[in-house]
C-alpha cells in the first residue's frame, strides 16, 4: 500500500477516524494501531507480517532479560545473542545470495569449483529498518539508557507503527515509547504543519519525483551510451533532485501522518543540497540515519576517542556499512566507501560543518554539490560496471551540446531546487496561517492540492526508493 493512493487515503481516513475515537482507552487504541499496521505490512506479502511478528516478540523478551539482568560477562553474552541473532535475520533475507555469489567468483578465479547453493528468498520490505529499529531498543536496553517496556502491546507498536514502518524516519525507542504510556491529546496536534507535510510530500513525490524519473532519469541510465554528454550530466543532477524529492517526500508524509494520530517523529531532512562539505551533508540528509550509524556504531567502534589513524578506520567502517545497508551490491559499497574517505579527508584537513576556512562558500558548495551528485551515480546504476559506463561517456562522449530533457522535465528540475534554498520561516508562517484560516479553507485545501496532484500525476504511481532498503 503506497501512500499517493486512493487505497491508502481510505485506509488513513478510517484509522484516523477509529483511533480518536478509541483516544480515552490508550491500550485498546494502540492495539488497533498495532492491527491496522500489520495490515498495512500485508499488502506487500501476508509471509512477511510473520517476520515482523517474532521479530518484535523476540526482542521484547532479549529486553525484558536484559533489564533482570546483573552487569557482567553472562549479561553481555546474552546481549551479543541478541544483536547477532537480528543481524541474522537481515543477512539472511538481503546478504546471504550475495556473499554466496562472491564466493563463488572467490573461489572460481583460484581454481575451486564450490557447490554451494542460493536460497533465493524474497526481501521483505522494510527489513532493515524493521532492524534498525530493534537494534536500537536493546541496545538502549543493555546501556541502561532506558528500562525494557513490560508492554509487548507497546513493543509491537513501535516497532510496526505504519507510518515510519516502511522508509522511515528511524525513531529511537526511548523517543516513541515515551508517548505511548499516555493519551494523545489533540492539543499537541500541529495541524497546520501536518497537513502542509502531507500534500507538500505529494507534490513533490507524484508531480516532482516521478516526472523527473519517468521522463528523463530513468532513459538515462538504462542506456547511457545513447545519450549525449550533456544529457549524462543533467542525469546525474536530476537524479539527485528525483532521490530528495522522492525520500523526502516520504519522511514528510509520515511525520505528518504520526503526527495526526497523535505521535511526534524526529525530522529527517534539512536541506541537505545546501551543504558545505561532506560532514555537513550528512547533518541534513537522512538525519535519523546518519545519526543512528553515529550513536550505534560510530561511536561504539571508538569515535575519534583513539587516535587519528583510528578515527578514520572508524568513519571508513561505519560508511562502507551504511553503504552496505543499503543493498547487497558493490556499487552501494563503493558509495558509502566513497562518502567514507570524503570524511576522513575533512577529517584530516581539518573541515568541519561549517565548510573550509580557506576558501569561499560558493566554492565549497560547488565541490560538495558535485561530489554527492557523482556518488549518487554508483547509488542509482544497476551495478558497478553500469556506474562506471556512464561517468565514462559523461566524461569521454562524442556529443555534448545536445539534449533530450523536455521542459516539463527542467520545471521539475527548479521546483526540485527550491525547495533547498527557501527559508525555514516560510513553513512556519504558512502553518500557522493555516491553523488560523475558518473550516471550509482548512477543508478545501488539502482537497484542492490533492485534486490538482492527482490530475497533473503521470500514469501509475512507482514505489518510492528507499522501499528497497
């Protein structure tokens, strides 16, 4: 079930209305909650809400354990138990045929022939933020950062939630859990700001997203010897703007869908083309995640508390993993390895967030813009050797100064733009307007965007990106 849908709008329409309804009995509500996100999760395959299930059920019994338990080597046996055995689930579904396939090749280039075989399951969507979500909490749980919910109604909540279930944004345990022990109270709904988050989300992921996907991306990088230098280029740029516009539009939509019934999420993008260097890119894109590689692994490993050799090793670790994370292949490895040794050389240089001191903004922007855009090319292609394809005729082409973006295409290009460079305040401001407009203008104009979007959309709507992840 895809958000942009006419399927989802009923299935929100009737959640909303029944959860507020059930607004005073907070256990009774959250279990059907609980119920409407399993649904929701079996719209892509009914098998996959059983992953989901014993997931949440075996890590609500490790935190239960864990919180009993003394400090010591049995306590930590139990908890690397725990973490492996989630671990093994992911690398089951996602990793498991890629690293049999690598040791195939391994093996074959030194002469060995091995009959090992692939289990070819399907991957369940979500898995690794269904994942990410419970590592969190028994690693909260072990750090004593929080004590385990005796609530397994509270754990299947949080980890199923539907709004955040799917792409994210990946909410802390301490953070959710917090609001579930209470009732909502329709006071703290920011009506305003949810409902611009949605039909802003709509826009820019059914008009913006799929536009620049369907009628120029896509073309572009199933076949890039077919088009002219220029056409790569605008690719490459316009796939950055399709990649923001699409995970954006996501987050924002679910931030304001939580936010509706009741449930505050973090933010998850704060302009992210507007950076200044790497470090600072990865400050505004994908927030909850960067910040969770930050906390949970990171740091862990030993941060910058071990050395500069060490620190860099550090940064290089928990990018090739992010990497990794994000699909079994060589080309999301080499992108995460690639951001990797961009920190650690900022690192090294001595850049922070704020961008070079030596040099202008306008130029540290232009190196940071074009260094994400460039990685972004091995995060789209198909493999490795079709990334390397097409920075290869991007750079060695025949023709250049011809080009097939239409200029509906370049409109969405702008729109797509802007949304990096407007101020902050024009949200706000907008919200609060909002909020203070008569009923009928609250009414009208979330049916009127969603009309005009609905209207303006090309045929069919595709998933958005990160589903895959």
């Amino acid at each position: 079930m895809l958000f942009p849908t006419t399927e989802f709008a009923v299935f929100f329409a009737v959640v909303f209305a029944v959860s507020w309804a059930l607004n005073s009995h907070n256990t009774t509500k959250k279990c059907f909650l609980v119920a409407a996100s399993y649904f929701f999760y079996a719209f892509w395959k009914l098998s996959y809400v059983l992953v989901l299930f014993l997931s949440s059920t075996a890590n609500y019994a490790l935190a239960l354990l864990l919180g009993r338990m003394a400090d010591g080597p049995l306590r930590r046996i139990v908890f690397w138990f725990g973490v492996a055995g989630n671990l093994a689930v992911l690398g089951v579904f996602k990793y498991y045929d890629f690293f049999v396939a690598q040791t195939i090749n391994a093996l074959s280039t030194v002469g060995i022939r091995a009959n090992l075989s692939f289990l070819e399951l399907g991957i369940p969507v979500a898995i690794s933020f269904l994942t990410f979500h419970a590592l969190s909490y028994i690693i909260d749980v072990y750090n004593r950062r929080i004590r385990p919910t005796t609530s397994l109604v509270d754990i299947l909540f949080y980890i199923s939630f539907f709004p955040h279930l799917v792409a994210g944004p990946i909410v802390r345990a301490r953070d959710f859990l917090a609001q579930t022990i209470h009732n909502s109270r329709p006071s703290d709904i920011r009506l305003g700001e949810s409902v611009l988050l949605i039909v802003g989300g709509l826009f820019k992921k059914v008009i913006v997203a799929n536009y620049i996907s369907t009628d120029f991306v896509d073309g572009v990088f199933a076949n890039p010897i077919a088009y002219s230098s220029l056409d790569l280029l605008l690719g490459m740029y316009a796939y950055a703007i399709q990649i923001y516009c699409d995970f954006s539009a996501y987050t924002d939509i679910a931030i304001g869908v939580a936010c509706l019934l009741g449930y505050r999420f973090p933010q998850n993008f704060n302009q992210p083309y507007r950076a200044l260097s790497v470090t600072d890119f990865w400050r505004r894109w994908h927030i909850t995640l960067s910040s969770w590689l930050r906390d949970y692994l990171y740091i862990p490993l030993g941060g910058n508390r071990r050395g500069r050799a060490r620190t860099y090793v550090n940064l290089m670790l928990t990018m090739l993993l992010g990497g990794l994370w994000h699909g079994a292949s060589w080309h999301f490895v080499l992108w995460g390895g690639l951001h990797g040794i961009a920190l650690a050389v900022e690192r090294l240089l001595g850049i922070t967030a704020d961008g070079p001191r030596r040099i202008p903004a306008v130029l540290a922007w232009l190196i940071t813009f074009h260094f994400v855009c460039i990685t972004w090319v091995f995060f789209r292609a198909d493999s490795l050797e079709s990334a390397l394809m097409y920075l290869g005729n991007l750079l060695g082409g025949d023709v250049f100064w011809s080009t097939t973006m239409t200029w509906w295409v370049a409109l969405m290009l702008l729109c797509g733009a802007v949304t990096q460079f407007w101020p902050g305040h024009w949200f706000e401001a907008a919200a609060e307007r909002y909020d203070r407009a008569s009923l009928p203008v609250k009414v009208a104009v979330p049916f009127v965007v969603i009309f005009l979007v609905a209207v303006a959309a090309p045929g069919g709507i595709p998933p958005f990106i990160y589903f895959q992840f």
